[in-house]
C-alpha cells in the first residue's frame, strides 16, 4: 500500500543565516532621548556665561594695561632703538641718554622773534596794514583790493575760513589812522603776499580795507576758577584741557584748528618730552579720551620764569581738529583794541575752586573786570612786577580769581559779535586773595611773536 508522506513546504529561508551586513553609506542612528527645551536654553545660557567672561576677562586686561602704561609713562621715556626705560627727568635734558639721542629729538622748543611781523590788523575796526622797513606800518587802501587779496592777506594771518573784507572811509578812522600813512595793492599782483603787492599812495578810493578772516570767537550764547559757575564748552568752545601722563595740567586756547595758545611755566621742569602730552577738546566735563597729539611746543624765548615775564607758549597739534560744536578757535586781538579799565572778561578752566583746594571736573566761568595798569602796578598791588607784557583782571576784594589749573587758560572779551583772547593765565599770589587778582600774559603785545611762529611752522 503506498504511503503518502507529506513533507513541509520548501523554504527559502537559510538553514544557517549570516549576520546582516549593512550596507554601505546606510548607518542606524543610535536611539537617544530627544533633546528638551530646558536642555537647549541650558547649553545657550552656559555659552552666553563663557563669552561674557571672555570679554569681562579682556576688559580688566586693557583696563590694567591702560594704567600700567600711564604708570610708566609718568616715570620713565622709552628708548625704542635701544629698547630700555631711562628716567623721564632725563628725557629733553640736553643730554643724548638713548641710542640716537632720540630722547632729545621731540621736546619743547624756543624763539624769539628779531623781526616784525608784515601784516596785521588795527584797532576794533580790524583795519589790515602791512610794513616794511624803510616805511613802517602802513594801512591798506581798497584801491584795486579783491577776494584773492582778502584770502592772501587771512592765510597770512594764519587761519583763513569764509574771509571776508570790507571797506572803511578814512575819515571815519580814529585820528591816528585817518592822517595815513597809506599804501595800496599794485593792479594785477593777486597771489604775492600782501606786503610785497603794494605801493605806497594816497587812497583814491578814499577807504581801507577792514579784514574778518574767519568764523573764530562766534557762539551762538552769551567761572578753576575760584568763585565761578558751571560753564558750557558750546559757549566756550576754544577751551581745551592739556593733559601730561592723563593728567590736567594746564589750559589753553584753540586760536585755529591745529595752533593753541598756553603759558609758557606749563613746561618747566621734566614737562617737555612731547609724547606725554595730549590736548583734549570739546569737553565739558574733564575727561582723558580722544586727546589730539602734539608734535611741536614753542616756548617764548624771552620768557623769564623767575620774573614770569613774556609767559606764553605754542602748541602745534599733530593733525587739525575738526571745528564744529564745542570746537572752534577764538580770535586774537587786533593790535591797538583799545580795552578800557573795567571792560567785562571771561576766564574759564578746570582748575581748583579754592586755594589749596582741587580741581573741578566741570568746566567753570568767571566773568571779571579789567583792572587798570596804572593800579594794578602800584605798591599795595604788585607793584613793580608788573610788566608791560602782563595785564591784570579781577575784583581787589577777591573773592573771584583763576587758580591753579588754570594756568594757560583764556581771558576772552566779547565785541563785535566774537570773542576775542585777550590774556593768558599766568600768575597771581595765592587765589582770589584781597588786592592781589589775577595776571595774564597781555596776548596783544604777543602777536609779532605769535603770527611769526605759525608762519615759520605751516
């Protein structure tokens, strides 16, 4: 009897089957938790913590360094060719202490002027005149004058911007100007200097020519000072801050973008290695950033410091400030502008609001009256240490004066719609004392020396 065997269904399946091998490019991620949001904002908030320590970290560091190097630069000059430190004291000590002598090459300088300045502008009318030798002071007719002769005789002058001239008849000059002499500018000769141009005449034209060469001195408003108030630099914007090592010095006056006008005892002693100093402007409140660099200082050379005689000095900025708000230069006098006793002075600076006492970190103001030379050099004043280079303003019952800090600063007096500096701050015994007020360099017997400087240093 045939048996039916029913045997299982063919499988396809491997008797032994090898491990699965994965393909290539084909990978099984590995099964992890999904991340939560208190895990993402955890990771975020740990990198913010790195990079704000980072920067905090950094931030001490050029903090330290900034004070370090004020540290150093306050005690010692560095010698770059030679790479070493050598005593600030003796820096510009007349002595070569570095390779080189550079430690003699950038320091203050000295000049006297032997010569007279050829152009100048006359009395509160601002009436040009020119000189030579063999004619002396001459004014300038409006015979065949232009606007090229305007912009020549104003860079002469040394800050030119919008010059612009205009015509004075003669018989409205005050007597010592309406006898003449006279000269006038030769047709034709534009860009010669102004002195060279001219020949001496009567005035055809019956008029000289009255000179504004910039937009110096104008604000748009109406006191270290001892007795002051808080001043505004907007309303004083040629006002700077001269700061040795970061610290305030001295005053001074812009007088153009790149030229400012200081005393001369600001540089004594170990003060005349220029790398130290920095010029700040536009501020109101005192402040150690964005100072301009100086590359020239130019002392008086006839100042004497035992006598505080001829007291003022030259700053030369690396590079022209930029004149705006709270930067812009104040006007030199005219020669002869003609100040009566009592006239209205401003003086301004940071220095100390009481004697003995400190500085002020806010700009300060004193408006003061001239005093007259004749009772500012009696005995119960000062005497005969009185110079016909200094002049005096204040109370002589104190009480309001310039002090230390102020040293440099400007005496400005406001006419014809500008301010005009008049003085520099120079000397005085103690501050706002009885009968001892304030002296300063008399700015109109300076500007031969002036104008020759900037002239010989473009």
């Amino acid at each position: 009897m045939l048996t039916v065997i029913n045997l299982p269904e063919e499988s396809s399946n491997p008797l032994n089957p090898r491990q699965a091998v994965p393909r290539p490019g084909r990978h099984r991620r590995p099964m992890t938790a999904p991340k939560t949001q208190k895990d993402k904002a955890s990771k975020t908030k740990r990198v913010l913590l790195t990079i704000l320590t980072v920067v905090v970290l950094l931030g001490i560091l050029v903090t330290a360094g900034y004070f370090i190097k004020q540290l150093i630069d306050r005690k010692y000059f560095f010698c770059k060719r030679s790479v070493r430190f050598i005593p600030i004291d003796k820096a510009c000590d007349g002595n070569d202490d570095c390779s080189g002598g550079e430690d003699e090459i950038t320091c203050v300088s000295s000049f006297t002027d032997n010569t007279t300045f050829p152009v100048r502008l006359t009395s509160s009318r601002h009436v040009l005149q020119v000189y030579s030798p063999g004619s002396g002071w001459r004014s300038v007719c409006s015979d065949d004058w232009t606007a090229q002769h305007t912009q020549t005789a104003c860079t002469q002058l040394g800050y030119a911007y919008k010059p612009r001239s205009t015509s004075i008849p003669v018989s409205t000059l005050m007597s010592s100007l309406n006898s003449g002499p006279f000269t006038a500018v030769r047709p034709g000769i534009t860009n010669t200097p102004v002195h060279q141009a001219t020949i001496d005449r009567v005035c055809r034209s019956g008029s000289v020519v009255s000179l504004s060469c910039s937009d110096c001195g104008q604000v748009g408003s109406q006191d270290r000072i001892v007795g002051g108030t808080d001043a505004l630099i907007e309303d004083y914007p040629w006002q700077v801050s001269l700061q040795q090592g970061g610290q305030h010095t001295c005053g001074g006056s812009l007088v153009s973008p790149r030229w400012v006008v200081t005393a001369a005892h600001c540089f004594i002693g170990s003060k005349k290695e220029l790398s130290r100093w920095r010029v700040v402007s536009g501020r109101t409140y005192m402040s150690t950033l964005s100072g301009s660099y100086v590359d020239r200082v130019i002392l008086n050379g006839n100042y004497d410091p035992a006598l505080n005689d001829n007291d003022i000095a030259l700053m030369r900025l690396s590079s022209p400030i930029t004149v705006g708000v709270g930067r812009l230069p104040v006007c030199l006098p005219p020669k002869s502008f003609g100040l009566a006793a009592g006239a209205s002075m401003v003086v301004t600076g940071w220095g100390y609001l009481a004697e003995n006492g400190k500085v002020s970190h806010s700009l300060q103001k004193a408006h003061i009256p001239l005093i007259a030379q004749s009772i500012c050099s009696s005995p119960r004043v000062y005497g005969s240490a009185i110079t016909q280079k200094m002049i005096c303003a204040g109370f002589l019952e104190g009480n309001v004066d310039a002090c230390q800090g102020d040293s440099g600063g400007p005496l400005v007096h406001f006419s014809s719609s500008r301010w005009n500096v008049v003085g520099v701050v120079s000397w005085g015994v103690g501050c706002a004392r009885e009968s001892k007020p304030g002296v300063y360099c008399n700015v109109e017997e300076m500007l031969n020396w002036i104008h020759t400087v900037i002239e010989k240093n473009p």
